[in-house]
C-alpha cells in the first residue's frame, strides 16, 4: 500500500466547530487530494494541491479550507461543521499521471 | 466539464458467472480511464487504467476492460465472478491537463450469490 495516513479516521463533532483532518504521505508525490464520498454521488473533489502552498478548489469546496506548508501533509479544515458535511473524507495523492492512492478514509460525523 | 456515468447502482451476481459493469464517460480530447474497487469500510484500490494504446486493459484480480471511444464506454468485466469480488465499484476519468484530478462515477455496487 502506498504509504499515506489521514487521521483521525473516526471524529464526532458538534454543528458550529472547526474541524482539521490530516493526511500524510511518505511517497514524495506532488499532488494531494481531498475527496468526500457520499450515498449516491460516488467521490466528489473538495481541493486539491499540485505542490506546496499550491492548491485549489474542486467541485465542492464551499465550506473548507486546505493548507500544504509541507510536501508530505495535506489538511483540511471544515471552517465551521455542519450536517451536511457529514461524510466520508479520502485523501489521495498522484505523482502527476492521474493514477491516485487512497488513504483508508475518515469517518466524519457532525451532530 | 468531464463526466462518469455509472447505470447500475447495483447488481447481484452469482459466483462463477460472468459480470459485466458499465461506465459511460464525457470529455472532450482523449480520455485517462480508471477503474477502482472498494470494500467496505476500505479505502480504494486501483484495478486496471487506460491511457493508450490496445482498447483492452488487463487488470488485478482477472478484470479486464475495454474502452470503446465510439460509445464513450470503458466496461469492466470479469469471466467468473468469486465471493470475494463483492464490493463497490467506480469508474473514474481525468486528463493531463489543468487539475489533474480524477472525476468518479456514482458507482456499482456487486453482490454475489453463492
């Protein structure tokens, strides 16, 4: 398996609070991704980073933030938790050829 | 805008059959195309690509697929189905240009009968 963690990999979280998930790589890849997935809207991308300090928005980005001060790490905040973003939170990273690794995931649930 | 069309949400199957799942895509230059499997409770894991050449992917596991750019289609298939093949499926396509970031199907959940 390539070599990425995200944690935590389970968090409960009231409405209104800030929550940060990490993801860590050890593979020196370039890009890092955040996905969300959903019932029935398979994986959907929430930001992405093409290098450090690098990043940029995906198709569902409203509601989070991202920061990359290292290769290695790739965060994403949800700036205040609601019900909707209750999910299930994939990093991924790349070298650059589009074929993506996938962490095992964070559970994420927000009450 | 590029896009994943998976038909089937779900499809039961049973063991030793053969399994054929869909996936229709939308983009306008020449598709990157993958395909993912995922147990529950896992992260996902890659079965088989297409970036060029021979339309007939082999993959892990004995998957293969079959992009056919006249229907937009890159199929997965697989001669006999095993117990453990049960899991979700996506379909994913990306380019080499812009983001570089895939865009996923809704995906395919198999069941196999015993």
């Amino acid at each position: 398996d390539a070599g990425i963690t995200q944690s935590p990999r389970h968090k409960v979280t009231e409405t209104g609070t800030p929550v940060t998930l990490r993801c860590h790589q050890t593979e020196n890849h370039r890009y890092m991704y955040w996905y969300r997935q959903d019932p029935g809207h398979g994986l959907r991308l929430i930001h992405y980073s093409y290098g450090v300090k690098d990043t940029d928005k995906g198709e569902v980005s409203d509601g989070y933030s991202v920061s990359r001060s290292k290769t290695e790490d790739f965060l994403l905040t949800l700036e205040s938790a609601t019900s909707s973003q209750t999910s299930v939170y994939f990093c991924a990273i790349s070298s650059g050829d589009l074929e993506a690794f996938f962490g095992q995931g964070t559970r994420l649930t927000v009450v | 805008a590029q896009s994943v069309t998976q038909p089937d949400i779900h499809i039961t199957v049973s063991e030793g059959a053969s399994l054929e799942l869909r996936c229709n895509y939308s983009y306008g230059a020449t598709p990157y195309l993958f395909w993912y499997v995922q147990s529950p409770g896992q992260g996902l894991q890659l079965l088989l690509k297409y970036f060029s050449g021979d339309t007939l992917v082999q993959g892990i596991k004995g998957f293969e697929a079959e992009f056919k750019r006249s229907q937009s289609s890159f199929n997965l298939r697989k001669p006999s189905v095993h117990w453990s093949d049960a899991a979700e499926y996506f379909c994913a396509v990306g380019a080499l240009t812009g983001r570089r970031a895939l865009t996923f199907g809704s995906g395919t959940r198999l069941q196999v009968q015993p």
